[in-house]
C-alpha cells in the first residue's frame, strides 16, 4: 500500500486529494495547520491527520517523520498549501510579502528537502500544486504569480535534478476551484491615503465577483482527480492542466505575444487610463 502526504488538506483541493486516495486504497498523510479542522479524515482508516505548518521547519521535519513512523515509507509528497496576495504590489507590507512567499515558496522547498531522503528510498514522486497563475498573469496579483512562476521553476528544475536518482517531480495547474480560498487564503492589500488604484481595482473587481466567470470553475474533486493521475499514470509528463478554464486559458495565452496579452489584459479589465 502506498504512502501519500498532503499539505493543507483540511479544506478545498487537499481535502478532497486525502479522501480520494484513501479511497483508493493508500494511506494518507493528512496534513494542516489545525488537525482539529479534520475530524472527518481522522475517523477514516489509513489514514493519519496532523499538524504541519508549512511557515515552519520544525513542523515539517515532525509530519514527514511520523508519517514515515506510522506508515513506514512515503511514496508521494503532494505541496498543496497555499496563500494569496491580491492589490497593488506598491502597497505589500514586509509582513505580507514575507508570508507570501513563506507559504508559497520556501516552504514547500523546505517540505521537498524532509521528504526527498524518504523518496529516495521508494523512487517517489513530488506533485506541487502550482496554478494557471503559473502560466497566465492577471493584474493586481503580482506577487500571488511570482510565487507560482517560482514553484514552476524550482519544480521543473528540480524534475532533471533528480531524475538519475529516480524520483519524478510534476506540476498540477489548476484554474478557478469552487473553494473558500477567496475568504479563508487570500489576503486583499491596500494603500491608504491613496485613490491611484481605487478605479482600476473597482474595474477588475466587477470581472472576478462576474458569475459567468465561474461556470467554468471545477469542484475540488475534479482537481483531486488530475492530482490521482498525476500521481499514478506512471509518465515523466511534468505539467497537468486542471479544468475547463484552465487549459481554455492556457491555449490562448499559448497563441498571443506577450504585447498582445497586456493590451487584451487591460482592455477585458477596463484598465486604460
């Protein structure tokens, strides 16, 4: 039976990725920032809920060793956990800037080093979950894409890096998911005592809070299932669109220049000056 650990799996895609697996017959490493958010999970057999705080190093070392512990080896890490910045990047606190990449970035490099010893071993596979932001741009979350282009690199890097050591790295991209995420994971940025934006983030506001924009938009279990393929298609394929909109997104980003895109970025959001 293999071994899988999750991070940020009490809500959305990580929630629906750890009861999909148990499903299908793995044992999951359900991992969270608050293991009592899962009582559901930790009442399913094969599977073990706990605390894992991707912003900590200490707490990653501690779920990748108990879970090795309770299972005795590990097959997938899958790096779900995520945060999200969204307003103009002139006016990110030190604060902000420093958790964004924190939950984005360093820690899932840092979960990727505590696992890699225990993949190693099995000749595993690391499944980041990056973004159609890891491809597409939109304005007023700059840093929220920095991070997605930065897990892209470091994961596609990383795929070379290790493969003569037998363990594969892919990447998930997702494109809107019908979860809290807005309210429980993004953090909206702002500048007080300036009104500079106040127009254009009124504009881009309207198209995002637009209805039509989500019927396109997957159910958690529709992620979780690219995420069970990723994980078991035996391929050395790296990169998995996940859902209608994301691979409609990617095709045509694909097909226009950069130039082209900006100028249709502004006009779709009502940007111009």
């Amino acid at each position: 039976m293999k071994t899988i650990l999750i991070t940020g799996a009490s809500t959305g895609i990580g929630r629906a990725t750890a009861l999909l697996f148990q499903q299908a017959g793995w044992n999951v490493a359900a991992t969270m920032r608050d293991p009592s958010r899962a009582s559901e999970l930790a009442a399913l057999p094969n599977v073990l809920v706990q605390a894992l705080d991707v912003t900590d190093k200490a707490s990653i070392d501690a779920a990748v060793e108990a879970t090795v512990a309770r299972f005795g080896a590990l097959d997938v890490l899958l790096n779900n956990a995520g945060y999200g910045l969204f307003g103009p990047l002139e006016a990110v606190t030190p604060q902000q800037l420093e958790r964004q990449y924190r939950t984005n970035v360093f820690g899932p490099v840092q979960t990727m080093q505590a696992a890699l010893p225990h993949l190693r071993a099995t000749r595993g596979l690391i499944i980041n979950v990056s973004s159609i932001g890891g491809r597409v741009c939109f304005p007023f979350n700059s840093l929220y894409h920095g991070t997605k282009f930065a897990l892209e690199g470091v994961s596609e890097s990383l795929a070379i890096e290790l493969a003569p050591q037998g363990v594969r790295v892919k990447i998930v991209e997702p494109g809107g998911v019908k979860t809290d995420f807005a309210g429980r994971s993004l953090d909206v940025m702002s500048l007080p005592g300036v009104d500079l934006y106040d127009a254009s983030l009124k504009s881009i506001m309207a198209v995002f809070a637009d209805p039509a924009r989500r019927v396109d938009y997957s159910e958690p279990e529709n992620i979780a299932r690219v995420i069970l393929e990723a994980a078991t298609d035996g391929s050395a394929r790296l990169r998995y669109l996940a859902g209608k909109d994301a691979i409609a997104m990617a095709a045509h980003r694909a097909g226009i220049s950069d130039e082209e895109h900006q100028a249709q970025s502004v006009v779709r959001f009502g940007l111009q000056g």
